[in-house]
C-alpha cells in the first residue's frame, strides 16, 4: 500500500502487518517487516539527528509500525505501545492529578482493580465503584459521576471474568456531560469486534499480550486516543519517563500476531458461541455467561455495539460451589488449566480462589478462553468433566 493507493480494510491491513511492502530502513523488497534491535541512533557531525531519532526509549521504528496500525484500525489520532497491558492501563491513572475522581466498573481485571485501590489511597485519587453486572449498569454509573470531580470514567467490556457489557455511547454522554473522559478497556472485544472511540471513547486500552498477539508469547500494551489532547501529549511524555516501553523483538511478535487477528477472532467468536449455546440451560450449571446469548441481560447492548462476534470468552457457573467449580477443572483433559486468555490453545481459570477473599467474582465460576481447537472437542472436554 502506497500513500495515494487504495484504503483498505482493517482485514487487509491486518494480513499486510499494515500494508508496508518493505519497512524503514528498506528498501529489499522484504515482504515482512524487519526488527529494529538498535538502542541508539546515530548523530551528525553537527550534533544533529538526521533521521530524527535519538534512543530507542523514546521512539524506535518497530513501536511505529504497530502504533500506526492499531491506531488505523481503531480509528483513533494516535496510539502508543507499552511494556504490559498494566503499564497501558496504569499510564493513563498515572497522568491525573492528585484529588482527581475515578469511576471503576465493579467487575473488571482484578490485578488492575486490586492495584488502583493501593494506588489510589497513596496519590489521593478518589475511587468510585459501579456495578456493570446489574440489569442497567449506566443507571448505577450514574449514581456516582459528579460533575467537576469525576475526571475519567473507565469502562470494560465485555467484563472479565463476568463478561458483562456497558453501553459505551451512554456513558460517554454521561461522562461528557460532566467533563470527564472516558476510557475503555477492550482487550476481550479487540478492535475486530469492537471500536470504543466510534462509540465516542476518548482512550482505548489493550492488554495486547492477550488477543492481539494471540499467541501466548508476548506481554505487551497499547493505548489508542481518538485525538491529540494535552492529556494525550502528557502521556506521550510519560512514558519515556518512567521506561514502559517495549522490547522491538516484541514488537515485531505483537505485528506478526495481529495479522491473523481477523481469522482468530471469528473462529473465537464462532466456538465460543457454539459452547455457550450448547451447555445454555444444562442442569450441572448455574449459568452460561456470554454476550451472546439472547439470555444475557446485556445481549442487546453487545449485539448493538459489537460487529461479526461476540469474543472468544465466557465463563461457567457450576452448581456446587467453589469445591464443585475446582473439580470441574481438575477433570479437563483438553483445556488447560492456565492464567491469561486470548492464545490458540483453550484456557480454565478458577478466578475467586486466584483473586482472594474479597474477590467480587462468584465462587463457582470457571473462565473459559476458547482457543482454536475443533468445537466438538471442547464440548466433549466440558461435558466429561462436568461429570
């Protein structure tokens, strides 16, 4: 793809690691983009930067490349990669000021809530909780944004691990209303399935080592901003500041990964529908909780917000409690017992027992990250050991 060549879809930039034939530095005809292992960059007699670049902290042809695409097929001004999705997520709380206000969903990744807590005491940054699992999570959203206080409302959804969805565009004209931002959390959806700044977003948040790599061998983050903003600008000078970059090997496994996103999530997305409707209504669970099912008190909304899927994760509640729930994993043959989603292979995790006592997170529920087995495996998997 050439400047004055045609636009493409998110799918065929994908494929193309962004459409770039040869990579800077080039030209060889290379049809995969380089690595770019070099720290330092090399100056003019005249003290100079020829090629504006000074040490790979600050910028590093790799980081580009990816920040070019994701901020393309997001749709956003600009978007920048980060060491871990925590380093993503924290960069954005790190920027505001002491007294500020933040509104928390209830469910949401529990080593970043667990952290905030902590954090938030020490800077004086006030922590406001609402509950994006009840029938009409803007309603409780609404309880708890003030005016002139509040300075970001954070959104994730779908919710991991209950896998609950917030009505995006409503919260942001309930942020904006009341001059916060609003920053959203879309590593479950990806931009495949999902694109918050349309929505009217202001920050999308990616825990790149999960979905966008997809491939269980990078930790990695990124950010998206819909436009260039002084918060942005703070964030762009940030994060050279505290070192939260990633490593250009990395960078180039996150580009290789993302050009299968399309085909991964749609299989994602198909399997994980396909259990969720099978074991809908079986007498060994409690529940099914998946987005997509019509069952799902949030199924309208993630049906209205969501294009081509509804994500490769959805959790099972099993009758008997926590001790039930434990056996239950025990006995998978197939699906491996494991921390973290988003990979090839499938993955169990007992949340509450890794997430501690005051997890928020029912006892009997197991996370399921569908990877990309056969589906008539996995089903025969789950239904062994449900026993």
């Amino acid at each position: 793809m050439t400047d004055n060549g045609p636009k493409l879809s998110p799918e065929s930039l994908l494929a193309r690691g962004g459409g770039h034939l040869d990579s800077p530095g080039g030209p060889y005809g290379s049809v995969s983009p380089a690595i770019f292992p070099s720290t330092t960059y090399v100056r003019a007699g005249d003290g100079s930067f020829p090629f504006d670049r000074i040490y790979s902290r600050a910028g590093n042809p790799g980081y580009e490349e990816v920040e070019a695409l994701l901020a393309n097929i997001e749709g956003g001004a600009a978007a920048m990669v980060y060491g871990s999705g925590m380093a993503a997520a924290m960069a954005v709380f790190q920027a505001l000021k002491s007294g500020d206000r933040v509104a928390l969903p209830r469910s949401m990744y529990w080593a970043l809530r667990g952290g905030l807590i902590g954090w938030g005491a020490r800077f004086n940054i006030g922590l406001d909780f609402y509950d994006n699992d009840a029938a009409d999570p803007i309603t409780e959203l609404a309880q708890i944004v003030m005016a002139g206080k509040t300075r970001l409302v954070w959104i994730e959804s779908p919710a991991n691990p209950t896998w609950s969805v917030t009505d995006i565009a409503a919260a942001v004209d309930l942020a904006h209303k009341a001059g916060a931002m609003v920053g959203v959390d879309s590593t479950a959806a990806t931009p495949v399935l999902m694109q918050p700044i349309a929505l009217g977003a202001d920050i999308v948040m990616h825990a790149a080592t999960k979905y966008l790599n997809g491939h269980s061998d990078v930790i990695a983050g990124v950010l998206v901003t819909a436009k260039h903003d002084d918060f942005w600008a703070q964030l762009f000078h940030q994060r050279p500041l505290f070192g939260a970059v990633l490593g250009p090997f990395e960078c180039w496994l996150l580009l290789r990964g993302m050009r299968t996103l399309p085909v991964r999530m749609a299989r994602h997305s198909q399997s994980a529908l396909t259990i969720a409707q099978h074991f809908d209504g079986d007498p060994r669970l409690v529940g099914v909780l998946y987005p997509g099912l019509q069952s799902h008190p949030h199924h309208s909304v993630a049906a209205r917000q969501m294009n081509g899927g509804f994500g490769g994760m959805l959790s099972l509640r099993v009758k008997g409690g926590a001790e039930a729930a434990l056996a239950v994993a025990a006995r998978l043959r197939l699906i491996t017992r494991a921390t973290s989603f988003g990979g090839t292979e499938s993955l169990v995790e007992h949340r509450a027992s890794i997430e501690g006592a005051d997890t928020p997170t029912p006892v009997d529920l197991l996370r399921l990250s569908v990877g990309l087995e056969d589906v008539a495996d996995l089903i025969g998997d789950i239904d062994q050991a449900l026993g």
